[in-house]
C-alpha cells in the first residue's frame, strides 16, 4: 500500500484514487487539451473549479503520478503526464469516448427517425452544456401534417429504450406538426424561440427549409 497525507491507496487500485471525486476527471479534461502548461488558476477557471479545490485536485493527481508540476517562477505550473500507462490505455480513450457521447446520440436518433419526421432537432441542457440533476435529453421533432402525433409517440416508444440503454439519455420530446410549428415561430411563442436559440438540428430540414427566412 502506498500512503500519501493519511490516507491509504493501494497501487494495483489506483483508479479508486482518479474517479475518487469529479475535481479528478475536471482536471484532467481540461489538461487533456492544454498545448503547455498551465497555472492552477488558468486550470481552475476552465474546469469552473474554486481555486483551493482545484489546487488540491492537482496536488493529489501529482502525488499518484498523473501530472507533473514545474515550481519554477510565480505561479507553479501543471501538465498531464502523457507517458502514464493508465492514462494512455484506460482514461484518454473514456474521455475521448465522453467527447463524442453526444453526436453519436445523435447520429442514432437521426438513423432512428429520419424516415418519420420533417425534422429533429436537439436542444436545452444537453446542447448548451449546462449541469443538470440527471440525464435528460430534449428533443423536438417536426412531423409533415399527413403523420398522426400519435403515430410518431409509437415510434419514440421503439426509440427511447435504445437511448436509455446504449447511452444513458432519457429522452424528453416534444411534437408539432409543421405548419403549426412555423405558426407558433411567426407568433413568437416563447417556448418555440426556446428551441430555435438552443436548438441543433441533427435530422431532416433545416430552419431555413422549415419557414424560409424567418429565424
């Protein structure tokens, strides 16, 4: 066992040290894509990290071997040690797993649904990146005015159980039929300009397809 400021750590479990706090994996997304090093503050700021926490997540991630430290200077500088097996072989490839999480999502949903919709379009938390309580995913789907709502409702049932299980989404959707969705845009209904703000379209028409100029 290794023992570093109290604590005991065994060498062969060193992962229940990395995953031991979310500051760990912060840390290390954000050093994943540093071109130099960077100063904790630097760090702190980009991971949304208070600068103690922070400091702290490096100091811990230095001790098992994950980041090197230069003392040299006013501010003490980080960098990942790339050459660490386990970062190598086991974190990078789940971080670089983690980055594409989204779009491969996305990806299934259109293959999914793209025979059955005008268009799909992703939006809320998910796309603009903000933390939330769980894994919900919101999703608008616009129908052509030959589709019954309750027709497509059919397929998504089809759909969410391969959202859940391959990728953890809980899908929470929302339908209108295409005229009345560019109805609702042309009133400016807010719930609507919710979707055009934060919304990406990842199948079928796009907005300009769906109402012309209108934005």
């Amino acid at each position: 066992m290794l023992v570093q400021e109290g604590l005991l750590m065994r060498f062969d479990y060193i992962l229940d040290e990395v995953f031991s706090t979310w500051s760990h994996i912060s840390t290390l997304r954000i050093l994943m894509d540093a071109p130099r090093p960077m100063s904790g503050r630097e760090i702190a700021r980009l991971s949304h990290m208070n600068h103690r926490s922070c400091l702290q997540a490096l100091t811990r991630l230095e001790q098992i071997g994950f980041v090197t430290r230069n003392r040299g200077g006013r501010d003490h500088l980080f960098a990942l040690n790339r050459e660490h097996r386990l970062w190598q072989e086991g974190i990078l490839p789940m971080l670089e797993i983690e980055r594409r999480h989204l779009g491969r999502l996305a990806k299934r949903l259109k293959k999914e649904l793209s025979l059955y919709v005008e268009s799909a379009i992703l939006y809320g938390n998910c796309v603009m990146k903000r933390d939330t309580k769980d894994t919900t995913v919101d999703l608008c789907l616009v129908i052509n005015n030959r589709m019954t709502e309750a027709e497509i409702r059919s397929r998504l049932e089809l759909v969410k159980p391969v959202a859940w299980k391959r990728y953890g989404a809980k899908l929470q959707t929302v339908i209108f039929h295409e005229t009345d969705f560019v109805r609702r845009v042309k009133r400016g209904q807010v719930s609507v300009f919710t979707i055009l703000k934060e919304g990406q379209v990842i199948s079928g028409k796009s907005y300009r397809e769906l109402f012309g100029s209108i934005q």
